[in-house]
C-alpha cells in the first residue's frame, strides 16, 4: 500500500504567507501519517483570482514556489499545490509538483471555463509525473476542476502510465452537492480507466467568492471508498493499493478487473 493525502482548505486570495503557512501545516500532518504526496486544491498559493490574475501571477522561479518546495524538501513529500502562472505575455492556472529532492515540475490548466477563458491561457501538455516509493515506480496525472469533464484527458494521462489522477478543484458548489456532482463522472473516470480518481475542493472564502470544500476518491473499480462532505477544512488519508492496479493491466483475468484501454480502437476514433 502506499499512503496519499488531500486537502481541502480555505486559500486566501493574494496572501501568499497564509496560505503557504497552512500548506506547511497540512504537510506535517500528511508526513506525521506516512503519506508520501499531499495533494491541495487548484490555486491554494496564490487563492481563487481567474478575474484579475494578472494581480497576483507568479513565475515559478518566485519565492513562494521556493519555500513549498523547501517544506516537500524538508519533510520528505511531494508536494501538489496551484498558483496563477506568468510566463513571458501568458498567464497559466498552474498546480505545482513540488518533489523531495528539489525537483520542481507544473501541470498548466489545459481546458477552461468560459469566465477563465477571458483571462487565462489554455496549457498544452496532459503531462504525468513519477515518484519512486519502496522500490515502485508510481505514476499520476493532474486533472483541474473542469478538466475533468474531458474524459480524453484523462485517458491519455492513463495511457501514459498514470495509476492515479488527481483533481484539485476550486468549486463554488457546497460540499454535499459537490460530492453528489462528482459521483455523476468521476466514478466513471476511475472505472473506465482502472485508476485512482481523488479529488479535493477550496473551502472558505477566497477574492469575495465561496468554496463549499469536499474531497473523495474513487478505485479502480468506479467505487467511492472515502469522502468528506463537511464544509469545513479537512485533510484525509488514504491507502492506494499500486500492485491491484499493476495487477488489473498485468493479468486482465476477469470482466469485473478487465483493463479496458486495451481494447481501444484509436484509429476509428475523431
């Protein structure tokens, strides 16, 4: 088994040193449970701020990136947290993967909202990330919020290796609808592709806006095994069985653990 965590906390918009004083206190609780990923919600660093980015976006050469990356490297975690991106004339809603060793890897929001379309500038890469745990190689994908909808995207992270997604949220639904909304697509996400959906949602206030929190996560058989529905800061621990997964692409010995993407005709599809 390997120990993940999720969280679901208030970010404050523009206040950088809360935000990042709160993602360190969560990642001690992650480390203190043996988690080896703490995963916190899309724009956690820098709050909620789609309609005036421009306010708060950040290289990732800033001293915000620099001081998560000090706390995965000082507990031994890596560390997904999100911020608003600048790069040259483009702003990015960015989540940050934030590695023991001092690595420092980005996955770029890659489908927008049409209020974030305004503002934001779409990213190109389904990108999936590796860490090394007790002699495995674990694979994961990011999904942001709405682009969860795109179930392609999701498959290309899978067919790249991912054995898990996950899925930070900004969200302004309470967190008992959120979790009833998400039970309509993610448990198909999981099921489809044989992997491990956890999501998680800003809670509080954040830029005059308000996050309902929420978190879950899915198994590769589509069930929902954990969640949290309280509109209230949390973080969950969860055991993620990597060798069933291994399993499941490996053996394909039945229908109820068949690998589906296997069968997939790419060349027939538009």
């Amino acid at each position: 088994m390997i120990k993940i965590s999720a969280v679901t906390m208030n970010s404050k918009y523009n206040d950088i040193d809360y935000n990042i004083n709160q993602i360190e206190e969560y990642a001690l609780i992650a480390k203190d449970a043996d988690s080896s990923i703490v995963c916190f919600p899309e724009l956690s660093i820098s709050g909620y701020s789609i309609y005036n980015p421009k306010e708060v976006a950040q290289t990732l050469d800033c001293e915000a990136i620099a001081r998560v990356s000090n706390i995965a490297v000082k507990n031994n975690i890596t560390v997904l947290a999100g911020l608003i991106e600048r790069e040259n004339n483009h702003i990015y809603i960015t989540h940050v993967v934030l590695f023991p060793d001092g690595k420092i890897e980005k996955y770029r929001k890659t489908h927008l909202g049409r209020h974030e379309k305004k503002h934001i500038t779409e990213g190109n890469e389904l990108n999936v990330f590796s860490i090394d745990i007790d002699g495995k190689r674990l694979s994961f994908g990011i999904a942001l919020c709405y682009d969860n909808h795109f179930p392609e995207a999701i498959t290309s992270m899978v067919l790249k290796g991912a054995h898990i997604v996950f899925c930070p949220h900004a969200s302004l639904m309470d967190a008992k609808r959120r979790i009833k909304t998400w039970q309509k697509y993610m448990c198909a996400r999981a099921y489809d592709n044989r992997i491990y959906v956890v999501a998680m949602n800003a809670f509080g206030y954040s830029n005059d806006k308000y996050f309902g929190g929420g978190l879950a996560i899915w198994s590769p058989y589509g069930d929902m095994v954990k969640y949290f529905d309280k509109e209230c800061e949390q973080i969950n621990h969860f055991d993620i069985d990597f060798e069933e997964i291994e399993r499941i692409r490996i053996q394909n010995k039945s229908m109820r653990n068949q690998f589906f993407l296997k069968d997939r005709r790419a060349e027939i599809y538009r």
